[in-house]
C-alpha cells in the first residue's frame, strides 16, 4: 500500500476510516487512480508529486467509505409518517446509476481535486521523449 494508516490518521487527518477497513478502502482507492492514470506512467512512483498522491489516495479511501457505506443504509431520512408508514430518503446517487458507478463518482471527485494540477490526470498522448525530436508534442 502506497498509504499506510499512521499517515492517514496524522499527516493527512483523517478519522473516517478505522484500522480494520482502512486497507480496503485504500486498496480500492489505489486501484481507482492507477485506472485513471495508467496512461501516464506509475503515478506511485512519481516522488515530486508524492504529497499530492497520498493525498488523493486518502481522499478517495474516504469518498469510497462513505459511499459504500451511505448505499448499505439506504441514505438519510428525508420524511417520515407514522400513519400511512412512509418514510422517503435522501440518496446521492442519480436515478438509475448503479452502486459501483456511484462510488466511482464519489471518489473521482476527490482524485480530480488533487490530482488534475498535476497533469496525472491528463489523456494527452505523448512522445515521452527525453529530447527535442521536432514532434509536435516536443516543440
């Protein structure tokens, strides 16, 4: 794991997440950003931009947590009558939109939050030259 929970409790201040369901949270949130950086090489091992990764892995492990978690009760209540025994909730999510397309969306807007001014997440393909060859990507 890229972030390890002593981190996640002291540097990046998170308290959403308990030892026990922090690595898989991670793990889901790791797995999510190399899927959206894989075209940019291995953004883990990208050590000028480390602070910023870490961040969006911690970030993203809380969206996931939280998702995943407001789907399994079913979200908030809205309203509830005691009579006619009805009770409407408050969901996030859209209609329509499944369960893993949902915790996608939760933690993408974390990762885009962090990792957007870093160019990691860009689909701009590139030379990857280390040398002016005079293609377009270069000049």
């Amino acid at each position: 794991m890229y972030v390890d929970f002593p981190y996640y409790c002291g540097d990046y201040g998170g308290a959403l997440l308990t030892e026990l369901s922090f690595p898989a949270a991670v793990r889901e949130a790791e797995g999510y950003i190399r899927y959206l950086t894989y075209l940019n090489g291995d953004v883990f091992a990208d050590t000028a931009q480390a602070d910023a990764v870490k961040g969006a892995v911690c970030a993203a492990a809380d969206a996931y947590h939280m998702a995943v978690r407001e789907t399994a009760e079913g979200g908030n209540i809205r309203s509830e009558s005691k009579d006619g025994l009805s009770v409407s909730f408050v969901v996030a999510r859209k209609d329509g939109e499944t369960v893993e397309d949902y915790v996608k969306r939760c933690m993408y807007q974390e990762i885009r939050i962090r990792l957007l001014p870093t160019g990691w997440l860009s689909r701009k393909a590139g030379c990857r030259h280390d040398h002016k060859c005079g293609c377009r990507d270069c000049l």
